[in-house]
C-alpha cells in the first residue's frame, strides 16, 4: 500500500468500517471464519474499494444473502505450474475460480523452458486482469539440470528480470537439489537473489536436509511421507502438501497434521491436469478430501487460505479481517466445500460453480510456432545391439512423479534390442524438439501397459522436447511426426497411423480451447490408449514426467538415460 | 542474504551442515526445541559463520556441554522502550542479553521526542555491534498527540528517512488511534509509508477496532483483557502480551493462550524500569510466568522466539534450523529458565547470567544537555481559584497505564485549589522543557499516597517534558530546579529541599551508569517516598506516564488536563 491515490481508498475503507459509509457489498448472515482463531463468528462481511471493511452489521451495498452457509478466505494454491493444466491462464482461471481460489503461486518454468525468460514474462502478462490473483515465482532451474535440454538456459540476470516484476515473489523451486546440498556456486548466486526462495527436495533427509534448508530455502512440495514431511518441517521448512494428477500426497501428508497440527502446512497441487480439474476441482477439492480424512474443517481452511499467503509473505490475503483483500467464498457445507459464491477483489466472479465473463488477454503470435525436429532417421528409435547382459528399465510408480530403476534382461529381435509388450517393456525417446538439432534419447520403461502402438506429447518435463512412448517404432515416428505438424500437442498412434490428437499450439503446452472441450479431446485419447492396453490414471500426465532429470531414480532425456541420483548419463546396458 | 562474499559463507555453512566441515561452535547433548512443531530433539547444535548449519552430530570446533539442559531460541522482545531502562542501550545489552534475549523490535520514541529523528539514527548508531540485535520500528507519534508538546513533530520524511536505515524494520505503534479510526490523511499517509506498522489501540473493539486494523495496522500491545486480545485476534492483529514495570497484563491475557493456542500471539515488556529487568529479568521472566500460570513451556517459548519474529518479517531469527542466525540460550530447565549460556551470532555472549565483555559504542555529546527550562514563577503550581464546584482528579489503577477521570470536591486555602494529602489529592504539574517556553500545565492525582513534598522526572512519556507531583509548591519547584540543573533526571524533595536524586544526562532520559548503580540510587529514591507515604509498585514509572496524552482516562501535559477518549484538553473545574 502507497501512495496518495490509495490513501483516499483507505480512508473510504475506514469510514465504511466505522458505519460512516456504505459498502460496495455484503455477504449476509454466513458465519464467517476467523483464520486467525479458527472460530466461526456471526456477521455481516462489508466490503469496499477492493478490501474486507469488517465482520459486523452494515446497511446499504449489494447485499448477498448467505445465511446457513459459511464464509472462509478464497482459496489459495501455494504452488502450481498452471502450464499442466494444458489451459491458458485465462481459461485456468476460470475453471477455478468456479471453485473457489482467489489466488495461486504459480512456477512458469515449462513456459520457461520453451520460450526463455520471455514464458515467465508472458504469464505475467497473460494473468493481467483476471478475477484469479496470479503470483509468479522466478524459475530457478531452467534447464532443470545439465542433463536435459531447454530452448536455452535462465541466467541469474533472466531471473532477476523476472523478479523486477509486479506480481514476481521469490525464485521458484529450486530442484536442483544435488547441487545446493553440494554448494555449487551458480545455484548458491540464483538462491541469493531473493530472501523468498521455493524448495523442491524429493526424499532429502538428515545432514543433506540440512544443508539445503541451510541455503535458505524454505518450502518443500515434495515430501511424500509423514515422517519426510516433519523432518522438513523441523527445519523451519513450510510442507506444501501436494495433491497432483501423479502425486496423490495428500493422504499420507495429513498424519503429520493430525499428529502436530497444521502449522507451516499448506496446500497445493503443482500439477493438475485438466481433467482432474474439471471433475474433481482445485484447492476445493484437498480441503473435501482432508475433512474426509478426518481433519476438522477449520484446520483444512487454514491450510487452503491464511497459511499459503504466509508461506508466500502475501500480508494481505488469506482472512477475512479488515483490510484484507476482498476475496473470499461462501460454501454451501464444510464436507462437500461447494462454492455457492466466489468473490474475487470484492467483486462477484463466480455464482453456483459458473465463473462470470471476464474479459482474457490476447495471445500474441511469438508463443506459437516452438516446435523444431530434424527429420526423423530410420533408426530414429533404435535400442542398439544387444548387450549380452540386462539393461536398465524405468519402472513407474502409479500415482507418484518418482520411477524406479530396474534391471532386466532385454528382449532381443535381429540382435537389436526391443521393446516386449508381453512383459510390459515399452520404448521411451526423447525428440530434441527446440533447435532441430535431431538429439534423440532412448530406453524402455515398465508400466504403462501398452500392447501396440505408441502415444506421445510436446509436454515433457521439464525440457518440453518430444517424449514418445511406444511398442512399435512406425507408430511412434508417425506420433512424432503428427505433433510436428500441429505445432505441439499429443497424439496417440497404432500401426504406424495417428488414431487421435490434441493440438497444444502455445509452446507446445496449451491449447487454445475451452477447459471442457480439452476434457473431451483427452478423454478420448485415453480412451484410445485403454484400446491399446495402456492403465493407469494418468497416462499421458505420467508419461510427461518421465523425462524430469531430478526426480529419482531413473529418467529420460534428449541426452540419454538419467540416474537421478548420480546426476549422470547411464547406458543402456547395466 | 545477498552478494558473493555471502554466498561464499553459505558455502561453508553448507559444508559444515554436511558434515564436510568443521563447525564453529558445537552445544552437545542438549534437548533442542523445534519452534516448527514444539517438540524437543535430540542432538548436538552445530554453528559455523554465525548461523546454525543443523541439529545432529558434528564432530571439531568449541564446543559447549549441555547434557541434561535444553537449548532454545534466543529469546526475542516484539515491543519495547529501550529508553525505559534508564540504561544506554549497550547497557541495556549487557542486561537482557545475560537473561537469555539476543533480539528486541524497540521503538525509539522517548529519544525522538526529546532529540527528533536524530534520537532515532541514534539509537541505532549506539546499538551497532551489540551481542544483541536491536531491530528499530521508526516513530510515527511524535507527538503522541496535539496535546503534548515534544521537542519537535516528527513528519513523514523525518519517518522515510529512518526507513532506510538498516535495522528498521518499519513504522512503530501508531499510538494516535482516534485519527487513525477517523481517517486523519496524515495519518494514514505515515502508515502507508511502510508495509509493516505496529498498533497501540487500548480498550479499542467492534467497528473502530475494525476501522484501525482495516488501516493496516497488524499489532497492538495494549490489550488488557482476554476478551479485548481475541478480538483484536481475530482481526489478524498480533496479541503481543505485555507485562512492563506498570503494566502487567500477562496474567489476564494468558487466558487467550489458554483457548486458542499461541498462534499469533508474542511476548513483549514495552516499558520496564532497571529494577524490574535487573531483578526479575526481560522475555525469561514472562517464560517463567507463563509457564507457573500453566502454559505449556513449548507454547510460551514460541511465544518468547518464533512468534515475534514472524510478527515483525524477521525470516532468520526465533528458531534453532539450518541456516537461522545463531542465537540460542542453554536453559538449565523450563521452570525457573534460567540462562546457563547465550549465544548470539554464533559467538557466547554470556554465562551463568553474567554476559561477556563488549565493546560499546561511545556516547557523542549532541545527546546530553536537553534540558531548557523558563525559570519558575512564584504562583508555577497553582491550581486557580476554587471553581465553586467539583474539580477532575487523576485516579492511578495500581499496576495499569491507563487512569481513571474522577471528580471530586476541591481543598481550598486563601481562595485557591490545593493539595490534599489527607484524601491523597496531590498536585500535579507539567513543566515544558525543550524550549523553555514556560508552558506549565496543572491538575490533581490521587493514588500515590504522597503525605508530604514532592518528586518529579524528566522522563515523562511521551513529549519528555518535566513531571512533577507534591503537597507543596517548594518541594515541587526545588525537584524541577535540580532536573534543570542536574541536565535531566528523578529528584525526590520534602521541606522544600532535595533529598535525593538521580542524574539522567543523556536526552534527560538515561543514566550512563551500570544497571545495579542505577537500580540500588532508584531503590534509594523509593524508600525517600516510601517514607513521604507513597505506595506502589513502580512510583516513577507511574508518574512518567501520568503525561502521556494517548491513553485513557484524563492526563496531565504541558497544555494542560487532557480527556483522552475526547481528545481535548479540558479545564480543572467540572
């Protein structure tokens, strides 16, 4: 706040709240919690220019009649990259404003990756004016480690552009852990550039614990046990308690809530696709989902409205107190948390689950048009000669962003390595997709339950270069090549014949098309994939991340097979 | 944290939380709170460039044995008046920091009153280089009111420029609360120079309560029920609970404790005479307190360290976790918390209740000689004529600031209002003595018990003019006379004599001697009013808050009797 213009507001504000002037609006005769005391006290909610006024008796303003229902904070994402909804910012908003946040932090690193530091500028400018408060972290870790390959790489200078910005908070997740606990230099310089810095340490505990917590960071989104998750949290490290479309944390997180209470927790769902989003919701849906568990209401709001904002240093979101942000939700129940009323900035955005029309920022050209592949060679997706011993295989664990690393003896034809649906062994490759510079990685992975075919994506953590996943490489040339052709998307394929599509034409990420409508597109992609063999609830979601370089144990990238671990290129061969 | 040499020290810090380093300084063997989740671990303290590199086992550096003992935060002040220790702020240092505090948020206002915006630059010049971190909230009520008459009015840029200091931490407890609740632009334009601003809104509910947070105004120390804390609570105020020389509102506000936990709530002593701190001590004693009332020791060292950090934004202080500033206390147990050993930077700064020797800053001349007096005239402290009616009395509430407005029927001699000591009526006299303008303002007070003579202060909240109280008009005028003469300080007389003194050179406000020489010449003060009848716990300290014109019922300035919640001066006669 500053400034002589917003002076004036304030005093307005003020006068309001004494009951010298009338209110924009008022929320009647909810009970309204105090996030602050966890208690539902019994009032009116005034508000004015933009801001709570206070929670008592007003006369005048637009008046919403709430009785019976109860009013809490909107609803606020403490980490989400809103690129894996595969919906622009816009659209993104819309679908979850219906559901009640008011607010997200959001990591823009796959725009990031695929568009430079001008991706985390476009997503400022793409949120401009939204009933949604987007806040943006500065992506730390563009290309996420040495090992896979990015339109080009952020500098400290790139990030500290982005940290100029309004709306800008911190660095974002910093995930690469190895080398903060290692002390690497260059990472230690991009932590320095802010006091808010995220964290992403999948399964770092003890004397490395330490050492990251130690660099300053203060937030963790990956534990995926309690106990990590208190290790982390005994360190002063905020537990962003994740619920994404492969990484359902939530169920095993809340032990540490039930045992200590839901200080320094807060939620989030980094990932979601948009399916999951539209059936399911949002941050809505964590807070269902924990009071099914048992958690008290009250305790699950905190953790859904005043403790992101305080993770964040977001001092004016996240309670309904006087001079707060005038965003906040009436729900009809505190077990199935439907929002019947959404109100962003003290304004009406959202009435029984609809989001009223704003207006969204148009999408310029340069977003558009990122995909760039040499032409595929015949042997585009060859395994080499067989080894004469094992090889390594990604296994995926359902439901979780990590993968295993198996050993297992290759199925051999004309001595080449290949892929064995029989055992469930499917190619992976990664298509350098950023600069034609025709890089392919290969090996196999264990899982997903394909018979014939292939499917692939431009969305591929975090890199975005061209996964493809397959048991026949025509169907995964023909993949490769049809995603070339839309300018980014994924594609499912059999018998050397693309058999369905979804074109994502923004950096290869979104598509252009309502919420509902990229719904459908996926459903029946899935429904494709089913055809083909493939389980799993979130196949094409699951299949972008096995190209994460710094999620443990083995990955895929351009450059080849990743030991996470180890930081390292493996072969194929054990 | 910024810069490369810090980056090149976090490097270290990191090895060391590897294990790949020798640390600094090692405390062994204790139980080691988590602020995060109020349990005790088990493990040894490791520290290495002035920061906690973990909690676990380090081998190398000095090391400290404190099995069988429990190492805390370093105990942290959210809200005090350095100046009402009557101590050099080094002084005050050597103190606290033997009691186990390594921080205090202070408001230096008593210096600005008397020296302006320098008295603030002052305080942070003189407490540089201290073992304990003196955080500075920059004076928004100089003067606390129109009412009272300081050196000079302190004004927004005086505030800026405070700002920028390092140190400052923000705008310090915006006292004037009826110009804030009314919407005063000027105000508001003083709150709006920083995002962080501390509250003093006594007894201040409902819509006016909503009005002064709706400002922005995110604390407030003067809370003297439960009932009036949970309301301010709600609103997302801070509770800093306060137990002063004259204020002791712990007690009564544990109960909030008690019912909703310690969120948001912090320990602060504002104002606490030498004696108090010498022998009850600072945050420790209010530890101690809490606990014999019942209160967890987790919760009240959290309210004691963690709490008021996050209170005031200070990211890296009130916790023992990777990468927080090295203060912390060894407590021999959580009874008595007695300080065994206090670390502060990473460095010991005191053992066994005795702190380590330290250089302190030199005093610089500019701040002695302040005091400017008019001389007396005979008729200084007269009462006027007896109004035919009922005169307005002071009434003192024991162990409170705030007083009550009594009426009552006049002593009259030779025509005129005069003391009373049979009813315990004495006089009461403000004398302006920045500008020696001969401003002199009159009333009655009833509470001392002041059988005969007088006493009077230079230090007299908040303008620091001089207080004077008595039976009689020469004991009055010889206690003002030796303050001029002796440069600011307390003088007690009877008979129209001095009988005792203490000498405050520095801004009529502090004593440039040791603690135990100013505690054993005040003690000495006491038993002179002792024997002149007065009663009570802290009678200076009472008298120099008689003047402060922002706390209700009636007080006394220069410019006369004030009705505080009328905000006006009103005369003696009903």
């Amino acid at each position: 706040m500053s400034g002589a213009a917003d002076s004036v507001q304030r005093g307005r504000l003020l006068a309001v709240a004494r009951g010298d002037a009338e209110p924009d609006l008022v929320v009647e005769g909810a009970r309204v919690l105090s996030v602050f005391t966890r208690e539902w006290l019994d009032g009116d909610v005034a508000m004015a220019d933009g801001r709570i006024a206070g929670v008592g008796r007003y006369e005048g303003g637009e008046r919403i009649d709430a009785r019976g229902r109860f009013a809490v904070p909107g609803l606020i994402d403490a980490h989400v990259h809103i690129e894996s909804s595969k919906l622009l910012p816009a659209e993104f908003a819309r679908v979850v404003v219906a559901r009640g946040t008011t607010a997200v932090v959001c990591d823009p690193h796959e725009l990031a990756n695929v568009l430079g530091a001008d991706g985390a500028h476009w997503m400022l400018d793409a949120s401009s004016g939204l009933p949604l408060r987007v806040y943006v972290m500065a992506p730390s870790c563009v290309p996420a480690s040495a090992l896979e390959s990015p339109r080009g790489p952020l500098g400290a200078d790139d990030i500290a552009g982005i940290l100029r910005r309004d709306r800008a908070l911190g660095v974002a997740e910093v995930m690469d852990f190895p080398s903060v606990i290692a002390g690497d230099p260059d990472v230690l310089a991009k932590i320095a550039l802010h006091e808010h810095v995220d964290g992403h340490a999948p399964g770092v505990t003890g004397a490395a614990l330490d050492a990251y917590a130690a660099a300053g960071i203060r937030s963790d989104h990956e534990a995926t046990t309690w106990e990590e998750a208190l290790e982390k949290r005994r360190r002063g490290i905020w537990v962003l308690l994740r619920e994404a479309s492969n990484a359902h944390n939530l169920v095993a997180l809340l032990e540490l809530v039930r045992r200590h209470g839901p200080e320094y927790c807060a939620f989030c769902t980094d990932d979601r696709e948009p399916d999951m989003l539209v059936r399911e919701g949002h941050i809505d849906a964590m807070c269902r989902q924990a009071v099914a568990e048992g958690i008290a209401p009250e305790d699950a709001l905190v953790m859904a409205t005043l403790h992101p904002a305080r993770c964040h240093g977001l001092a004016d979101l996240g309670a309904i107190a006087p001079g707060y942000r005038a965003d906040l939700v009436v729900l009809d129940d505190l077990t199935s948390f439907r929002a019947s009323v959404v109100i962003a900035g003290g304004r009406i955005a959202a009435r029984d689950g609809v989001a009223l029309p704003f207006a969204a920022p148009p999408v310029p050209d340069w977003v558009r048009a990122t995909v760039h592949v040499a032409p595929l060679p015949p042997d585009a997706f060859d395994l080499g000669p067989a080894p004469g011993g094992r090889v390594r295989v990604i296994d995926i664990v359902e439901g979780q962003l990590i993968t295993g690393a198996a050993e297992e003896e290759p199925a051999v034809r004309d001595g080449r390595v290949v892929a064995d649906p029989e055992r469930d062994l499917a190619k992976l490759a990664v298509v350098e997709r950023h600069h034609a510079t025709g890089r392919i990685g290969v090996g196999l992975v264990r899982g997903f339950g394909l018979r014939s075919g292939a499917f692939a994506s431009t969305v591929a953590h975090d890199a975005h270069n061209i996964v493809v996943a397959g048991v026949d490489d025509a169907s995964m040339a023909a993949c490769v090549e049809r995603l070339v052709g839309l300018g980014g998307g994924v594609a499912v394929a059999a018998g050397g014949a693309v058999r369905g599509e979804l074109a994502l034409p923004v950096a290869g990420l979104l598509s252009e098309e309502p919420a509902e409508a990229v719904v459908e597109r996926l459903d029946e992609l899935v429904a494709l994939l089913r055809e083909q063999g493939v389980e799993g609830q979130a196949p094409f979601m699951t299949l972008s991340f096995l190209a994460l370089s710094v999620i443990p144990d083995l990955k895929l990238t351009d450059r080849g097979l990743v030991d996470v671990t180890a930081a390292r290129v493996v072969p194929l061969a054990v």
